[in-house]
C-alpha cells in the first residue's frame, strides 16, 4: 500500500548553521512519504537568508520546499505559514535546533490511526534533552491522555518537536497564537478546552539540544510574563472545566513560572501575589527552590 502522506514544517530563524542537522533527521525517517516545509523568518537577514536556501538546495531532495516570509513572523506565525502551505492531513514540526529519531514519524501516524480514543489531534513521543556532544541531560516521559485538560493547563505536556498533529483540528481552534513563548502549551489547552484528545508513544522519537546562550534578558522576561500571562488568561476563561482543587495547583504552577521575571523586573504587585500562592505550599520543594533563586539573586 501506498504510504500516507505526512507534512514535516521546520522554521528557522537566526541558525542556519543548524537547519542541516534537523533536515537530515526527518529526510532519514522510516517513513518516507513526506511533504517538508523549512519556513525561513530571516526576513530581516539577507546572509541568514541565503545560508538557508543554500542548504535546502544542497540537500537536494523533492521532498523538500522553502517558503520564505516576507516580514520577520517569529515562530508562532512561521508554523502557521508552514500550515498552510501544508499538503497532508497530518502535520508534525521541529525546531530547526532540534532532532527526530528515525522511527518518529512512522510510529505516531500508527498510533493516530491505531487509538481508541475520540476527537484526536494530536500524538506526542517521549524526548530527550541533549548537553554538549551527546550528554542525555534529561528524559520527558510524560503519560498524559484523553481530555487531560488539567494536566495541560498545569504543565506543558509536549513541545512542539514531539509533535504530530491532525491539521483539521489545529485549524479548527486558530492553529498557533502569537504570543512570545508558551505557543505549545497555548495550543495544547486550545485544542483540550475544544474537547479533542492527545495520546503518546512511549518511545523516546526526538532530542531537544539545550540552547546554550546566556541568561536572559530584560526584554527576555517581558517576552515570558506575555506568553504566560496569556497562556494564564486563557486558562482562566475555562476554570469551569477542572475542579476547584485543580484551579489552585494550576494559579501555583504559574505562579512558580512568574514570580522571578516580576521579581527581576521590578513588579512589586504582581511579585506579591505570586509569592503569596508560593507561599501557601511553602514546603513543596518547587516552592523552597523558586524562592531560595529570588533571594540570591537581590
């Protein structure tokens, strides 16, 4: 039988030098009908750009396309360009700094097509993450399914990477949000407050490489209390659907996410509030741990 087509988008922005890696481990996938779509965002880079078409012309495969955005999108709107120019039903992405394992692609289209549950749209893989040269720094082995929609709000189940998703359904809830970070957890809860499904392959499919760049910035912090912030409201608005006990763990995990960029920023209020949800679990190590940083860091 014919293999059913699968859609790869890769965007790439300020990193040529790594896009090789990352094609490569999709073009050696087991499966092998593949439609890839490397969305280039170096708008705003002619060098970055051209290093791109360079390295999609050297790879030299059919499967392989370039699109090229006309102004700089950032990573959200890139994979939504990649959406569109999509050719297959199901679509799976990777950054262009990380890695699929050979047997990626092939497993989680049979555990779409293999699983009992409804209103599916999405299959994540277990992942890896990777130091310098091979060093596995530590393993996400996540086993979240069904409606988990606790769970997704809480914690980001899968990012992108480990992803295979059901392009109907992504279209469905708006596909990627434009937030500065959190876009995997924002499209998560989307998809899970809509009332689809995800399930998992217990396999260990992809490798995320540790970005090793400095400490962050203060555009950096205003950059993650918008993602969050974001990502927050949005659970809020369906607090209705998980219990009042779950509400309270998911004000905590935000909380735990907050607190330092408020702290480094100055937002005395907004440090206050968060530290106060910290501190109702002042013995949870999330809790002593978060804390401790903050009070080095004055």
């Amino acid at each position: 039988m014919r293999e059913e087509l699968v859609s790869v988008v890769i965007p790439t922005y300020a990193r040529p030098k790594l896009l090789p890696r990352a094609l490569k481990s999709v073009l050696a996938q087991t499966h092998e009908a593949l439609d890839i779509i490397v969305v280039d965002d170096n708008a705003n880079d002619t060098s970055a750009r051209d290093e791109v078409a360079r390295v999609v012309r050297d790879i030299g495969d059919p499967r392989v396309r370039l699109v090229q955005n006309e102004k700089n999108l950032g990573g959200a709107l890139s994979r939504n360009a990649g959406i569109t120019e999509a050719r297959a039903q199901y679509i799976a992405f990777l950054d262009d700094d990380d890695e699929y394992l050979p047997r990626k692609v092939e497993m989680q289209l049979e555990r779409f097509k293999r699983s009992e549950l409804e209103k599916l749209a999405l299959v994540y893989c277990h992942t890896q993450m990777i130091g310098e040269g091979t060093e596995v720094l530590q393993e996400y082995r996540y086993t979240f399914r069904g409606h988990c929609v606790f769970e997704g709000m809480r914690d980001c189940i899968a990012a992108t990477s480990q992803w295979m998703c059901r392009r109907d359904a992504l279209e469905d809830v708006g596909c990627f949000s434009d937030v500065p970070c959190k876009q995997d957890s924002t499209v998560l809860v989307k998809l899970l407050v809509n009332g689809y499904t995800v399930d998992y392959v217990p396999e260990i499919l992809s490798r995320y490489n540790r970005d090793a760049a400095g400490g962050i910035s203060a555009q950096g912090h205003q950059k993650r209390i918008q993602g969050e912030e974001a990502l927050r409201a949005l659970c809020r608005r369906h607090y209705d659907l998980i219990t009042a006990s779950q509400q309270r763990e998911v004000e905590y995990s935000f909380a735990i996410h907050l607190i330092a960029h408020y702290h480094a920023l100055g937002l005395r209020e907004q440090y206050r509030a968060e530290r106060d949800r910290i501190l109702a679990h002042p013995l949870r190590r999330k809790s002593l741990g978060i804390m401790k940083q903050i009070m080095l860091n004055r």
